[in-house]
C-alpha cells in the first residue's frame, strides 16, 4: 500500500472541517427555516455560483498578498546570501 503522510495529516482535520460546516448549516437553519430546502434547483445553482465566484474573488486577493510575501521573501533572501 502507498504511504499517504499528507493524506493522513489532512483528514485528521476533517473533524474540525465537518463542525465548521455543521456550525454554517445550523446557522443557516436559524436565520432561513427551510426555505433553502424549498429553493428551485435553477436557483440553488445560483446560490452555489455566487459562492464559487465569491471563493475565487478571494483567493485571488489571497494570491496577490502571497506574492508580495514571496517578493519580500526573495529581497530577504538576497540581503544575507553569501
């Protein structure tokens, strides 16, 4: 069998990832009842759109602040190389 190091680490954290998603859904059923469940599929398609489009509009500015840290890293780097 493949030795899965990365794999194993990661899905010790399922547990936390799972209480996060429940924690959401609870919220959710507190402020919405049932209605999501009631949503057409066309909208709830919406829904999920507006949320990858949201996830991609924040990791594009996580990506932006990642590359300055890594030119910042580089300036470092080059001020103590031998």
């Amino acid at each position: 069998m493949t030795k899965t190091p990365l794999s194993d680490r990661a899905l010790r954290s399922w547990p936390e990832f799972s209480a996060h998603v429940s924690s959401r859904l609870e919220a959710g059923r507190g402020s919405y009842g049932d209605a999501s469940f009631r949503k057409s599929l066309d909208a709830l398609a919406g829904e999920v759109e507006e949320e990858l489009l949201d996830v991609a509009g924040w990791s594009f500015i996580l990506w932006t602040r990642v590359r300055g840290l890594r030119e910042r890293l580089r300036e470092l780097d080059a001020k103590v190389a031998p």
